[in-house]
C-alpha cells in the first residue's frame, strides 16, 4: 500500500511542475489520478485494519 502513496506523490509533484509550466490540462488530469491513488489507499487501508 506503501506503492499507492508513493504514486500519489510522483503525480501531485508532477502536477505542480505541469502547473508552474503552464499546461493546466495536464496538471488537472494528475491530480484527478492523484486524487483517486489517495482515496484507495484510504480504502484498503480502512479494509486492512477491520480485516486483520
């Protein structure tokens, strides 16, 4: 689960130096992608702790 956070970050800095640059298009989809990595690492971890 420690992979999604990781992947999380790669693409929240990806999208703050896509918006620096100027391409907002793909600052936005980053942070969607971002945005989605984070919520399921929420669930699986939620998952993992009733389940364990």
């Amino acid at each position: 689960m420690a992979d999604l956070i990781g992947l999380a970050v790669v693409f929240l800095i990806l999208a703050l130096i896509a918006y620096v640059l100027g391409a907002q298009g793909i600052a936005g989809f980053s942070m969607e992608i971002a945005k989605w990595l984070v919520i399921i690492f929420i669930v699986l971890a939620i998952i993992t702790f009733f389940f364990r």
